[in-house]
C-alpha cells in the first residue's frame, strides 16, 4: 500500500507560486496579443476572438478580467507604456523629477514599438469606452505622480506649492500630448527642459529662477 502524505507548507507555496506564474505569463500574452493585433489592423477592428486566438487563451478566462475589449487594451496599452508596476523617478531635486516625469510622459505617448496613444487618438475619440478607460488612467497616474514629487519636496525642504501638484501634471500631460499630435514625434530633450524650467517649475516652486 502506498502512504499519502499532506502536502507540506513549503509544498502548497512552491505550487501557488507556479500557478501565480502561469497566470501572469498567461496575462501578458493575452496583453502582447492585443497590442499586436492592433498595431496590424486597427482597433476598431480587433474583437475579443481575435485576441483569445492570437493569445491561444480562453474568452471565458479573459472576460473574467476584463469584461470589455476596452479594459483590456486600457490595461495592455498602461503596462506597454509604464510597465507592471510603474514607479515615480526620484532624483533628489524637484527639477531633477519634474524632468523624468516629463520624459517618462513623453515615451507613454509614442512608445518604442506597438500603438501609442497619440496612435489610437482617434480610436479613443470615437470609443466612449475606450476614452473613459484610458483617461482615467492617465489622470489617475498624473496625479499620483505629483503628489509623490511633491511630497519629496517638502521632505527635502524644498519650497513647494504641493497644492498645485495634480493641475500642474495635467498641465504637463496636456502640453506634450499637443507638441506630440502637431509635430509628430515626441518633443526633444531642450523642448522638455523648456517646458520644466519655463512652466512646470515655477508653477510649483515660488523660490525658482531658470537654470542655464
């Protein structure tokens, strides 16, 4: 007769962790696969079935988490531009963060390969899903990111309007998604500089004058 034993705790964690891994190797195919199918066809015209196919995933597994194609290509087009868990540069300075931040904003909106958002601009017009999904996104990212800058600031002791924190993103958001759509192609670094120094910076530091 052959002894059953329990599975042991390290045993239960060691197979969590190999499911927790299929699962997430699981999601960003099914993510790629969108982004994919859009850069080829369009996104008006990629369904669900086209993704699950591309993805060889299931629909039932993929309308669990994202009941609409819009969330789903939201979420593909977030980890794409930020990846899984986006961070706040810190540099030390408020300027230093201000022109991360603006860089970081600039690359979400071209991206290195795949769709951008300037390149699903008139997807996210036409798509009442889509624009709500994606700009709660956004805006939602924008603002954590000010307030973190600026709760840098003050920690630092650096003169700060930490109030001004969220429309001062926005601000900047809105500012390089206009330079971008217009010029067709993401503002230069001296452009970048230019909107930090001249702008973004003496909006939230009372105490600043312009670098060299």
């Amino acid at each position: 007769m052959v002894k059953s034993f329990a599975p042991t705790e390290d045993t239960r964690m060691a197979e969590f962790g190999t499911s927790e891994s299929r699962g997430e190797a699981r999601t960003v195919a099914i993510l790629d696969a969108a982004l994919e199918l859009i850069s080829e066809v369009g996104y008006e015209r990629v369904t669900m079935d086209n993704i699950a196919a591309r993805a060889h995933a299931s629909k039932m597994t993929m309308y669990r988490r994202w009941p609409t194609k819009s969330e789903l290509v939201a979420e593909a087009l977030r980890r794409h531009a930020q990846g899984d868990v986006p961070s706040v540069p810190d540099t030390g300075t408020l300027r230093g963060d201000l022109l991360a931040t603006v860089a970081e904003i600039a690359e979400t909106l071209t991206g290195e390969r795949g769709p951008s958002l300037i390149g699903l601009a008139e997807a996210i017009r036409d798509d009442a899903a889509l624009r709500e999904q994606v700009s709660s996104q956004v805006r939602e990212r924008s603002h954590q990111v000010g307030r973190e800058i600026c709760a840098r600031a003050v920690s630092r002791a650096e003169p700060v309007h930490a109030n001004r924190a969220e429309a001062v993103l926005d601000l900047a958001f809105g500012h390089l998604f206009t330079a971008t759509l217009f010029d067709g192609t993401k503002p230069s670094l001296v452009d970048q500089r230019s909107l930090v120094d001249a702008i973004l910076l003496p909006l939230l530091s009372p105490t600043h004058t312009s670098a060299p």
